[in-house]
C-alpha cells in the first residue's frame, strides 16, 4: 500500500487507474490486481472485484470472456465508449487538481 496516503484518496483514484490500465490493452482481473498491488493502490485482489462490478454497472467497462488454452476462462476488461470519457475527463480534472494542489503546497517553500 502507498503509506501514508489515505484510504478515501486511494478509493477515488483507483477507478480511472483501472480505466487507464485496459485503455491501452485488455487485461483480466489477476493482471489488474498485480498491476494495482505494485503501486500500493489495492490491498488484495479481493478489493478488485467489487471496483470492477461498479464500472460493469455504471456501463465504463465491457467484459469478454475467454479462454486461453486448458487455463481457465478468463474476464477480459476493456473500457466502454463512455468509460474512455470518464478517463479523458479525469485525467483533465486530476492536471488541474494536482497543479491548484502544487501551487498551495509550494506556497511556503
């Protein structure tokens, strides 16, 4: 987990860090969750799944299922037209916020 960086921030993020993930490439939970543990933002790929649902349900993301050779049938997750909007906003959202953030933060340096 990133140490220090609260839970609410960690939760607000974690959306459009899935979305910006599979918008380059289709990518299944377990990939998901490695990806998100390395950086600290998930805990366990149990906190995966529940994140996932709320974009299926809010139409972001689309789901196929498939199976690569005798493995498993894998869910591939790939962001929806919609869920490339929401990525394209917050990423303009998240430039601003972090440049307003920066600049009351430098103001004591």
């Amino acid at each position: 987990m990133v140490v220090g960086l609260s839970p609410q921030l960690r939760r607000g993020v974690v959306e459009y860090c899935i979305l910006g993930l599979i918008s380059s490439q289709p990518m299944y939970g377990w990939e998901l969750a490695e990806h998100l543990q390395r950086v600290g933002l998930i805990s366990s790929i149990g906190t995966l799944y529940p994140t996932l649902t709320r974009l299926r349900e809010r139409g972001a993301i689309h789901v196929t299922e498939s199976r690569q050779g005798v493995g498993p049938v894998r869910k591939y997750y790939t962001p929806t037209a919609s869920g490339e909007t929401e990525l394209n906003q917050f990423r303009k959202d998240w430039a601003e916020l972090t440049f307003q953030v920066g600049i009351i933060m430098d103001k004591d340096e």
